[in-house]
C-alpha cells in the first residue's frame, strides 16, 4: 500500500473501513455468481428478488448513509482482489440497503457514444440515484 493510499484508509471511519472490507469480499462472490448463474438466479441467492414491498421513504439519514455505501463499493469495485463493474456493486449496494430495510432498486441503462454501445448499472433510493456523478443513460423498463 502505497503513503496515498494508506493515508487514505486511515481518514476512514472504522465504521467505513468494516464495511469496505465487508464489500471487497462480497463482490467477488457476485462475480462468481453472476459468471455462473447470471442476473435472475445472482438476484435470488441474494434475496433481492423477492418482490418484498418496502413501505414509505427513506430519511436524509438513510440517504447520506446509502450515498456513502455507494461510494464504498466504488471504492472496494477498483481496489479489491480484482476490478469488479458497475453491476457487480450496484448489486452489492441493493442487497446491502434491503437488508435493512431500505427500498433500494437496481436500475440498468444503456445508450450509443460515437457509435459504441454504453450500458451502466446503479441503485436508486427514493428515486435517487446513489454516488453517480455523471448523466445517466435511458433506464431499460
């Protein structure tokens, strides 16, 4: 680890650093589940596919916390064992906030750039978009 890095680790919260820890083991068992299975079958062993019905909001509590749950799994997708996509963490993200309750949905959009094909995956909370930074692209319905 280099003196950025470990400086860096070290302005976390330890609360912060249990769950980047927890997230840099978690995304490499939905890799292997999504490599092995795919999305459908990933989504059940992970029981977020169970059309569980979340009834009101979200507090600005929940969202800031759920924002920054984002942010670490940004941060565990490109420094963990191995560089893990958006649908691996955006994954992670959902099944984390639901076991809390939380009504958290997976959203995946798609659109061309001079000609190329770009497809994103993210999670919404109260129709916030968790930790995205840049336009997002048309949802698929």
């Amino acid at each position: 680890m280099n003196d950025g890095a470990l400086a860096r680790w070290r302005a976390l919260t330890w609360p912060d650093r249990g769950r980047l820890l927890a997230l840099v083991l978690l995304l490499p068992m939905i890799d292997l589940s999504l490599r092995a299975f795919g999305l459908g079958v990933t989504r059940r062993l992970l029981g977020i596919d169970r059309g569980r019905v979340f009834p009101g909001v979200a507090t600005s509590d929940a969202l800031a916390g759920a924002d920054r749950l984002a942010v670490l799994a940004s941060i565990a997708g490109r420094r963990g064992v191995y560089a893990n996509t958006c649908l691996r963490q955006a994954l992670a993200i959902q099944w984390w906030l639901r076991r809390r309750g939380l009504p958290a949905e997976l959203r995946i959009g798609a659109h061309v750039v001079a000609g190329s094909l770009l497809a994103h995956a993210w999670v919404e909370l109260d129709g916030h978009a968790l930790a995205q930074s840049s336009e997002l692209p048309p949802v698929f319905s």
